[in-house]
C-alpha cells in the first residue's frame, strides 16, 4: 500500500467521523430516551400495560413485521395519502392558476377559502361519513381538506409574488400570456409549490391517521385504535413510531426534490 | 422614414399635486440603422420614453410609428400573428434594460436563448452570440455565479440573440468599470456594424454619447430639447479634436442651465423651449466636468 492510498484512506475515515459528529447530538438523545425507558421500565415499578419495555416493543415489531400487518398498514395509509394529496394538489394549482389569469374571479371564493381554511378537516368527519359513508372517499376528502389550503395559499403566493422586472422582460420579447405563464411565472414559483407540498404533506399524514381512527377497518389509524381496544400498548408504540418515520421519510424525499429542483437557495440566489 | 417617428408623446404621472408631466408633446426622429444617444438629468424621462417606445407603459397621448406602422401594429408583427406559420417576424424589437433582469433559474446558454422560440433555437447561432459578448466557457454558468458585468453581457446578448430590428438601451452599462464598459462600447458598435440594427441608447455619460452616438438628442421639459448629429468614424476618442466643437456646445447648452442653478434662479421659460435649443443640464454638466478631469 503506498502513501497515497493510506492518506485517501485516512480521508475517508475523518469523512465518516465528520457524518457521524453531525449526526451525534440527535443519535445521543434517541439513545437517551431508549435508556431512560428500560431504566423506567426495570426499576420504575410502571405496569407493563401503561409502558411496555423496548425490549418487548422490538419483540412486537419483528413479529408484525413478519406477517405482513404492519406493511400493509404503512401501504394502505400511503396510498390513502397518496390518492387525497394528488387531488388536493390538482386542485389547488388549478385554483391557483384561475386566480393568477383572472385575479377578480377571487372575490366569488375567497370568502368559502377563508372560511374552511379555519374548520379542521377532522370536525368534518360526521358529516363526510352521511354524506360519503366508511368507505374511501370519506378519508380521501378529508386528506384534500388538510392537505389543499397550505399548497394553494404557497402557489398563489408563488404565482403572484414573481418579480414583475422578470415579467417585463418577458414582455419586451412579445411574450404570450400561456408563454409568460410557463417560461417565467411558473419556474419561479416552484420554491413555494415545492415548500407549500412539504407542508401539505405532514398536515395529509396528521389527518389520515385521524380519519382511519374514526372511520376505517385497514390502516395505521386502525392499527393504533385497534391495538388500544385490544390493551396491546406495544402495538401502539409500534404503530406511532411507523407513523412518524414515515412521515420523516416523506418529508427527506420531498427536501431532495425541492433541492433537486429549486437549487440551493443560498447559492443561486433565487430566493 | 424607414425608423421610427415619434410625434407629440405624452406621459405624466400622478404625484401630491396632481399629475406630473414627464413627456410633454415629445416629438423624435430614430433613423434606421443609426446609434441614437438620449442624455438628460435623472427624472427627464429618459427611462419613460424607451419604455414608451418598447410597449412596457401607454402614453397618455401622442403617436409612434415604426417602419410605417402603428404600435399595435409593431405588436402583432413581433409576436407574429399577421404572418403565415413559420414566417419570421417582420419587426422585432429588444430592450436592454439598466439592470441585467436574468432569469435565476436558467444558466447563460438558456438566458441568451430566452427570446427565441424553440424552433428558432440554434445551437451555433447562440454560441455565436456567446462568443461576440466574450462568455465563451460560462455556458453553464448561472446568473448567480457571474459578476455584475458578465450579467449584463448575458443581458446583452440576449437582446442580440433576438436579432432584433431595433434595441432600446436603458443605462445599460452604468454599473459597470471603466474597463468593462470601454469594451462593451466597442463590441455594441461592432455589433451594430455587423446587424445594422437601429440602436436607442440612453445615458448619463457625454463620454459614452460622443462615442456611440450618430446622434445625440438632449431630452429636458419633457421635449427633446436639442439634437447634434456626430458624423464621425468609429472607433472615436471623446477626448480628440474633432469632437471638441460639439463637446463645448452640448456643454454650453448645459452651462446655462447649471448658473442659473447656482444663482437660485428658475430657469428662464426659453431654456426649456425647442427652438432656443437650451437645454437645463446641471447634474450632467458637473459629472462630466470631474469624468474629464480624471480622465486627463
């Protein structure tokens, strides 16, 4: 081996210790909370129903794991968020591009905006099971409810804060409005359809779970609810944990995309 | 004429005290082919009148002709909608503005081809225009991570990118050195030679005027209140000779204006009219002074 390559690799271990010194506080406290637990647990004299120990929690989680339950919890949820996030996007960029065109149309609904921005979705839910039933589309329209005001609020924003230097520019070119619209509005509203979207998201996955806990028999919602009418307090750790690593998955994969498409903010400067 | 005519332009804008005029009965020949310079003290309504010009604002009153047509007409042609499919546009107009404008998303490649449709994108015309503005190597390169001077060459050759007819130039090289401005002047004038576009070019600076201009039209009262055609051949040195006659009498014309500044006094209602050919140039008149000197 000669000098080079021992220094390259003395390279690539400073690089791995400086990953894990970024990641080191948040590692600490997860292991901290984990041993506070058990050490709650061992000599705390809690019941095992109140907290079961970590140790029976892992337990739970290779067995659900194994059969398939928890997956096909994670999945059906995914596909309910996936299904009412969609819809709420469409409609909210659909929204948001009548009141760009035609800025006078807002006075015919932005009072009904303003006034179900204010109702949560889950105050909603007696309504939506006469009207829709237990079936999909009572937890479809609930996710568009919580996930449509954040993205239309972010696109309007988007929309109507582009630099109007920009748009003259456009304009000194003879651009059309349909031309402006795609080459000059839209680019630059993606950094706030792209953060309206991160925001939509968590409020999607906060209301799905509400809705499968009220009106479902598959899901995550109905997983915790169902472990709790079954006393399986582990399952019900089990079932929030899954929650919330997804939604931090959910929540990665959209940043990515957002640097992927919007750039670095700092260093391109298109803030 | 085959440029564009202008014929009593009107603009005013609404102040605390009503309206203020900015443009009052404007009347300007731009003669096709030709580097026409606009000088004028801050608020003259300089910017008003390229604006004006390149269809960003309506005037109140007045007319514009180009090549023949009426604005709206000029409007359909570069956007053109009165040609077959495919045609080019008959007229088609750019603007420079004083500020780069670059789209922040787009790298120097894609800002250069923003005025072109897709189908009128080639790749070798748009290295071509790269090349002429000396961003050969800086494709790639977003606004972002260019200087102030490369950014208005971007800005510059997007404007020529467009192979317009006609190029309005708002103060487009004030932000820039002394250097970079030395040769912008030249790559504008050998651009100009090379397309033969009409060019209308505002600025603060004599200097920069007596370099470029074919003609040099001082805008004060809202009215072009003098015009000198400069003749000479390109490249010019603003410091020679032959360009001292005209220098004393733009500066005369301004000198006036500048003592009865210091005096206190309004300036006198002739020093406003066409006909007197006196302009009010007091902010210009002292930049230039010091412009020169330091120059020397």
């Amino acid at each position: 081996m000669n000098v080079n390559e021992t220094r390259l690799q003395k390279l690539k271990k400073l690089k791995k210790l400086k990953k894990l010194k970024k990641h080191l506080p948040a590692l600490t406290i997860t292991l901290g909370i984990l041993a506070l637990w058990n050490l709650v647990c061992t000599f705390g004299h809690v019941n095992a129903y109140v907290l079961p120990p970590p140790q029976k929690v892992w337990k739970t989680f290779l067995k659900m794991a194994s059969s398939g339950e928890l997956l096909s919890g994670i999945g059906i949820s995914l596909l309910r968020v996936f299904r009412g996030f969609s819809i709420a996007f469409a409609l909210a960029f659909g929204l948001a591009c009548v009141r760009l065109f035609w800025p006078k149309s807002e006075a015919c609904y932005g009072f009904l905006v303003r006034f179900f921005r204010n109702v949560p979705p889950l105050s909603m839910i007696p309504l939506l099971i006469l009207w829709c039933g237990i079936g999909e589309t009572t937890k479809t329209v609930i996710i568009v409810l919580a996930s449509f005001f954040p993205m239309y609020l972010s696109i309007v924003k988007g929309f109507t804060g582009c630099d109007r230097q920009l748009l003259e520019v456009a304009r000194s070119f003879a651009y059309s409005r349909f031309r402006t619209f795609f080459r000059v509005v839209l680019p630059s509203a993606v950094p706030d359809i792209l953060v309206g979207m991160r925001t939509s998201l968590g409020y999607s996955w906060r209301s799905i779970i509400g809705a499968e806990m009220v009106a479902a028999s598959t899901g995550l919602g109905h997983l915790i609810l169902f472990a709790q009418q079954m006393s399986r307090t582990d399952k019900v750790i089990i079932g929030i944990f899954a929650i919330g690593l997804i939604g931090c998955l959910c929540d990665l994969a959209l940043g990515l995309l957002i640097r992927r498409l919007a750039g670095d903010v700092s260093k391109n400067g298109w803030d | 004429m085959n440029g564009i005519e202008i014929r009593g332009l009107k603009k005013s804008y609404p102040s605390e005290d009503g309206r203020l005029s900015v443009l009052d009965g404007l009347d300007l020949d731009l003669e096709e082919g030709a580097v026409t310079v606009v000088l004028g003290k801050s608020g003259c309504g300089k910017t008003t009148l390229l604006r004006l010009i390149g269809g960003l604002e309506e005037a109140d009153g007045g007319n514009i002709r180009f090549c023949g047509c009426t604005e709206s007409e000029r409007d359909a042609f570069s956007a053109g909608r009165h040609l077959e499919k495919g045609s080019p546009p008959a007229f088609k107009t750019a603007y420079v503005f004083q500020e780069p404008r670059l789209m922040p998303w787009l790298n120097v490649r894609d800002n250069i081809a923003f005025g072109l449709k897709r189908k009128e994108r080639r790749k070798d015309d748009i290295s071509a225009v790269i090349r002429a503005v000396g961003l050969s190597g800086f494709e790639k390169a977003y606004p972002s991570q260019l200087s102030g001077g490369m950014q208005q060459r971007v800005a510059l050759g997007r404007a020529l990118a467009y192979k317009p007819s006609f190029i309005m130039m708002d103060e487009p090289f004030a932000a820039l050195d002394y250097f970079t401005r030395e040769s912008m002047q030249r790559e504008l004038l050998r651009i100009r030679a090379e397309t033969g576009a009409s060019i209308l070019f505002v600025t603060h600076s004599l200097d920069e005027a007596l370099i470029l201009a074919d003609k040099i039209v001082l805008l004060s009262g809202g009215r072009a209140a003098a015009e000198y055609p400069v003749s000479l051949p390109h490249p010019r040195n603003p410091l020679e000779d032959s360009l001292a006659g005209l220098r004393h009498s733009i500066l005369n014309a301004l000198g006036e204006a500048v003592s009865s500044r210091i005096s206190g006094a309004a300036p006198k209602a002739d020093a406003l009219n066409i006909s007197s050919k006196r302009p009010v140039y007091g902010l210009l008149y002292a930049r230039e002074r010091i412009y020169t000197r330091e120059r020397i």
